[in-house]
C-alpha cells in the first residue's frame, strides 16, 4: 500500500464507523483512501474501470504486534516506509513526500499503545 498525501477525511466514510469510533487522517492512496480512526486504519480501494467497485480493508490497532518506520531523516521524504506485523501477516506501507511520517508513527504509537 502507498500513502501519498494526506486528504481530507471522505465524508461517505462515517457509514464505515461504529459507535463511539472518529476518523483521525486521510491519505490518498493509488486507488483510493486510507483512514485512521481511533480503532483501526480503514483502506479502501476502488475497482474496476468506472470505480464503482469498492473493497475495504480494516484493520484494528489491536491486532498490530509490532510497527516500524523509516525515512532518511528528513520529514517529508521520498522513499519512507511503515512496516506493520500483525496477527494476519507482515503489512508494508510506502509513504510518499507529502505524509508526515513522524506524525504517521505518533498516531500509531497512540492508537496501539492506548489499547
């Protein structure tokens, strides 16, 4: 999966949350969104030539085992990534030069770590 900017939160994912869950970010993704809420990132992803087809993928921040993240050192950079290791698998995410890695981390450490 590929973030590459952060969007605003897509006003049709509300029908996506449970009680008591807030969208927190949204980034673009090749194909559509991903959306990091106070319970899980929720990707969606369009299919088919029109779109009309959407996949969605969620994953609860507790089933997250282990994170890391990586950049060059600088904020907003070209090659960063996030690896997830989870009880479904090994997840890695690319983040592109307009995401914040770092506050990409601390939303992640905060949704992990408050569970």
């Amino acid at each position: 999966m590929d973030l590459f900017n952060e969007v605003p939160i897509p006003a049709d994912v509300t029908e996506l949350l449970v009680q008591g869950e807030q969208p927190f970010k949204a980034f673009k993704t090749f194909r559509d969104s991903a959306i990091f809420t106070n319970k899980r990132l929720i990707v969606r992803d369009s299919q088919g030539l029109t779109g009309k087809k959407v996949e969605i993928y969620s994953l609860p921040y507790n089933s997250i085992n282990m994170w890391s993240s990586e950049n060059a050192g600088k904020v907003l950079d070209i090659n960063a990534e996030i690896e997830l290791w989870t009880r479904a698998g090994h997840i890695k995410i690319k983040v592109g030069k307009g995401c914040d890695i770092r506050a990409i981390d601390m939303l992640l450490a905060q949704a992990v770590l408050n569970h």
